[in-house]
C-alpha cells in the first residue's frame, strides 16, 4: 500500500493505539471497526505516512478479496492456507532487495467479514480458520477493518477470532475535524487538478452542517468529501462550458442536494403555500388560519433543520377537510395531489407492527424524499407504533427495512385523529356554526371561542372514546407543533362542496375518451344556474345559498342531514355518485341497449330536483334529483332561460 498525503485529521489517539498493537509481542491482530466511509483505510495509509522516514518503516501488503472472491472457493482456501508461507516470502524478498535495512512488515486485510462466508460450516470458516495460526502465533502484524455490524454479527460469533483481535473502533470526526479535513482535500486537489472551483471558508462550513443535517445514512468524512466532489464537479462542468470562474456556493448545494433528494430551501413559497390551503379547504376559517401560522413559523422562524419542515395534528371529524388540507400541502411543496405517502392507523394495531411501520416509511422516503407523511387515523395504531414514530418527529429519522437511517427533515408530517367527535359537534352547536352566513371568514371571537375550549379538546384527546382504550398520550401530542382542529361544516358549505363536485363532473365528463366503452364520445351535462340572494329570499326568506344552484343546496339541506355527523363532506360525494352518477350511467345503458345516441352531438343530460326540493312546493313527497336525456329538438323547444347551462 501506499503511504497516505499526510491530510488525516484528528484520530491521533486511534493511530497511537493501533502503533501499541502493532508493536505487541505476543498478538500484534488488530481490527478497526467502524462505519463505512469514516476512514479506516486512510487510517492505515496515514499509518505508513507516519512511518516512512523512520528506522523502522511500516510496509503494509493489501489482501485483495474481492480478486480472491473471484476464484473458486477451495482455491481461496488453500490461497488463505499457504498466506503465511507467502509473508515470508514476501519478507525475504524485502530484505534482499534492502540489505541491511529495517522494516515492519504488516498484513491488511479490509472488509475481512467477507471470509466468514468462504468455507462456511455450522460454527466457523474456513478461509478464517486459516488466518488463526498466523494470528495465534503472532507471527505477522494483521490489521483487518470492518463495520460494528458486521464484525460482530460474522467475525465475534466464533471466539478463537474474536479472542485474537485487538479493537480499534473509529468515532466520526467532529465538524470543526471535519472542515480540517476537506480544507486539506482541497488544497491537495488545486495542486494536482488542472481547474479547481473556489469555495470560501462560509460557504465549505455550511456545505458540512449541510451534509450533516441531510445525509443520514453515510458518515464524515466520507459524505462531506462526496458532496465537495459533486459540487466541484458542477462548478467545473460550468466553468468549461461557459468560460468563466466559478465558485461553490448556496446556489451550488441547492443544485447538488436536489440531484440527492433533499431540498435544502422549501420547493414553494409560504405565500403560495397558505393560498392552495385556503383555495382548497372551505368551510374551516380557523383550520386555514392555524395552518398559515404554522407556515409562517417553518418558513421564517429559526428551527432545527433536523427535524421535519412541519409537523401537524389535524382534529376533527371525518370529512371535514382534513384529507383535502395534507394534499393542498403536497401539492404546494412537491407539485403533486398524490405526493403523500399514507399510513393507516388501522393497519398496525399490534406491538410488533412497531418496526414494520417504520421500515416502510424508510424504505419509501429512501426512494423518494419529496412527500407528505399522513399518519391517518393515528388513533387507531397501537400505542408502541405510536411511541416508536416519536424519533421522526423529535429527529427527522426512520430507519429503512435494512436498518440505514433515513433523514425526513425536508418533509411535512401530518396525523389526523377523529378523536373529539362530540366534543366538536357541540362547539359547533355553540358557535352557531350552522348559520354562518359567511363560513370561510376567519374571525378573532371564532379563535377566541375555540381557546376557550382547547384544554378541554386535548383532554378528549388523551381520554379518547370512551371505553376504548385509543387515547393519545400527551408526551406524543407535545411532539407536534400545531394541534389544527376541523369544525363541524355548515351546510352552506356542504352545498359549496356539492357544487364544485358537480361541476368537476361535467368537466371530466365531456372529455372525449373519458368512458372507456363509449370510445371518444363525449358526455354533455347541463346544471341549473346559481342563484342570487333574491333569488333565495323569495323563496325560503333568506340567503344562505347565495351564488349557489339548486341542486347543490338540495342536496346540502334535503340529503346529507343524517349523515352529516359521521360523514361529513364525504357524504356529497356518495350523494352525487348515488342519485346522479348512477342515474346517468343507467339511462346510458338503456339508450345503448336501444341503439340510442347519448354523446354531446346528440343531446344533453339535464340536472333538476322532483319539485319537491326544501325551496319548492311543501309536499310528504321525498326530495330527490332528477336526471334525463333531452336530444338537441327538445332543448330547441325548452324554456332555456330557466334551464340555462352554467358557463365553466
């Protein structure tokens, strides 16, 4: 081996000890254990750097397993067999060709687990067993390196190994050791490099605490030495095809970290992150405005960039807009509705499950990074699932199913709960929420009334249902940063939701190629038009549903009454699916079947209520919606002014 640059930093005291070992008369064996990348092997180059102006140089032969993991394994055998004989030969060869000089002549083997699995019985290897004479006798100074992990889990096992290897286990440099380091790699480079890319003493000190923040699974000085190269490699690639100097900077690790997964600023504005919260979750003033908070303080308050960007609880029933918030949230930040990687409470309901949950958010946030996590229904997992997620939280970590740390620190990480449903359906009563005539305006007496009560609300939280032993212990609640809670929808909300839900619908629909077995035929859906507040005053003496249609606010007040409660805006949906997606789809069959037209050239599918709506005559008769098909020759002939189609 070659003697190293003479650039190692710290680690005095580990090279001393492996100097005492190598000097020791009776077992000169040593191991150095630690984490890939920490410098093990620079550690021995370092070594014969130290020593190769003395009396006694240090003159290191490398095994190459992996050229021995080439052959045949009763070759390697026999190879690891006669290593002693080939020491000696190669000792004598030294001597004759320095005649009259003295030397130490030392063995390194590194990653020497991988003879564990040559030769392998029951209870040793065969290819190790062949070391132990050499090592017994002390014959030759050894040094073999290897992770913790894996020396203990191959070489530890068998204890004639064990029992002859002196340790020398390899800490991480510090940052302050760290910056030593590569400002050596650096001045090394700019000596043999044609073009080397400046970095100022700032910007290589955040380049570091970036490393160190964001790469979790690899240790210094590997890792910073890794993200120097990549960003020198940018610089230079700049630098050539441009024709001008660079240097490393923010914008560089900005750059590289995304090339890593990482966006080490947030991808969006805060600014554009509250506004699709706001555009997209109706009916909830003071969810939206504890969100934007929230928000606020990730974007512009210092933090521990450790730990996630955001961490939130959303309470509250379901279909209150808990699901809609955390994909506004995905949507803003990484651009997509579906960026959210979800884990169901309900599915780790056992304390096993605790390991499993968190090797599968590891193993995806290893793949991708640019996510949401929704804990759903966090309630409903066993409370060691619940406790075992503490250390995401606290430390932005999870381990992946091969036991490597993975950082989440460029993540949002939401739990919802449905926890409290009594507790917010009568703050809702007391807020009078039903008869808010302007449900998405925040207001201070609305925050006002929820402080009131959120001791309370948290009380619910840790006491869960009763009888059912799922309450939420407090020490995991302090470990969000916001408790947002989703109140009650009033129905003028429900109605808002309705309409946009319909009017997704007839877009979708009029796709051509939307319905897979009508091929590129379109679907023509005609709604009623919104209403003004006279319009409504006249007819049921208020203004509620002001610049909302009919069919929207039938099925807010006619349909969802009973299941508003446990539903929610989750109600619309069957709604719309039950009594007009069906109907729709059952007249297409019908028509098909008969050898009828149902495209957009054809005619259109006409929306209205049976006249039995809240707003029309009083009748025992149920409420309900109506569907038809009009060819174009009958909607020549109808009153199209009071079936007028809403523009898009």
């Amino acid at each position: 081996m070659k003697a190293g640059d003479g650039t190692l930093v710290g680690n005095t005291e580990k090279i001393h000890m492996l100097e005492d070992i190598m000097y020791n008369p009776g077992n000169p064996s040593a191991v150095l254990l630690g984490e890939a990348g920490i410098g093990k092997t620079a550690l021995v180059e370092h070594l014969i750097y130290l020593h190769q102006n003395t009396t006694e140089p240090f003159i290191v032969v490398r095994l190459a397993i992996e050229t021995l993991g080439e052959l045949k394994e009763n070759i390697v055998i026999a190879r690891m067999s006669t290593l002693l004989d080939d020491m000696r030969k190669i000792k004598q060869a030294t001597k004759e060709g320095n005649p009259g000089k003295r030397f130490k002549l030392i063995l390194f083997i590194d990653e020497v687990h991988k003879l564990n699995d040559i030769g392998k019985s029951v209870r040793s290897s065969a290819a190790l067993n062949a070391l132990k004479e050499g090592l017994g006798r002390g014959i030759f100074p050894i040094i073999t390196a290897t992770t913790s992990k894996e020396y203990f889990e191959n070489l530890a096992t068998d204890e004639a190994i064990d029992r002859r290897f002196n340790q020398v286990i390899l800490e991480p440099p510090s940052l302050e050791n760290t910056k030593k380091i590569l400002e050596k790699y650096i001045e090394f480079r700019k000596e043999t490099n044609d073009y080397e890319p400046e970095i100022s003493e700032e910007s290589l000190e955040e380049l570091i605490s970036l490393t160190d923040l964001y790469i979790r699974n690899q240790v210094n000085p590997a890792k910073s030495i890794k993200i120097l190269d990549q960003c020198a490699g940018h610089e230079t690639r700049i630098h050539y095809s441009e024709n001008r100097n660079t240097k490393i900077d923010h914008g560089t690790f900005q750059y590289v970290f995304k090339q890593n997964g990482f966006n080490i600023d947030p991808p969006a504005s805060a600014k554009a992150v509250k506004e699709e919260v706001h555009r997209r979750v109706k009916g909830q003033p003071l969810a939206v405005k504890l969100i934007g908070d929230a928000i606020n303080n990730a974007f512009f308050a210092p933090r521990n960039r450790k730990k996630p960007l955001l961490t939130a609880m959303f309470v509250g029933t379901t279909g209150t807009g808990k699901t809609e918030t955390a994909k506004a949230l995905a949507h803003a930040l990484f651009g997509r509705d579906d960026a959210i990687l979800t884990i169901n409470g309900g599915d780790y309901p056992t304390p096993e499950d605790a390991p499993l949950v968190q090797k599968f958010i590891g193993d995806d946030m290893a793949a991708n990074k640019q996510k949401v996590i929704l804990l759903d229904e966090f309630e409903k997992a066993h409370k060691t699932v619940q406790f075992s997620l503490m250390r995401m939280l606290d430390e932005g970590i999870v381990r992946d199913s091969h036991g490597v740390e993975r950082a989440i620190n460029n993540t949002v990480v939401i739990a919802t709960t449905n926890l409290g449903a009594t507790f917010f359906n009568d703050l809702g009563k007391n807020m009078k929420l039903g008869r808010n005539q302007t449900p998405d305006d925040y207001s201070n007496e609305l925050y006002g009334a929820f402080l009131d009560r959120k001791q309370d609300l948290i009380q619910q939280l840790v006491v869960g249902d009763e009888g059912q032993n799922n309450g939420i212990k407090p020490e995991i609640l302090q470990r969000f940063q916001a408790i947002i809670p989703y109140l009650p929808l009033p129905k003028a909300i429900f109605a808002l939701i309705a309409r946009i839900k319909l009017l997704a619908l007839k877009e979708k629909w009029s796709r051509p190629g939307a319905i897979y077995s009508l091929g590129d035929t379109s679907i023509r859906i005609l709604l009623p038009k919104v209403q003004d507040a006279k319009w409504w005053e006249e007819r049921v003496h208020n203004n509620d549903y002001a610049g909302i249609d009919p069919i929207s606010a039938t099925i807010a007040e006619d349909m969802i009454n009973a299941k508003a409660d446990q539903e929610g805006a989750r109600a619309v949906e069957e709604i719309v699916n039950t009594r007009i997606v069906s109907k729709i789809t059952n007249i297409i069959s019908e028509r098909i079947d008969a050898g009828l037209p149902v495209g957009s050239a054809d005619g259109a599918f006409l929306i209205g209520t049976n006249g039995h709506a809240f707003f029309e005559e009083v009748s025992q008769e149920r409420s309900d919606i109506t569907v038809s098909f009009k060819p174009n020759n009958e909607l020549d002939f109808m009153n199209l002014h009071t079936r007028k189609e809403v523009k898009m």
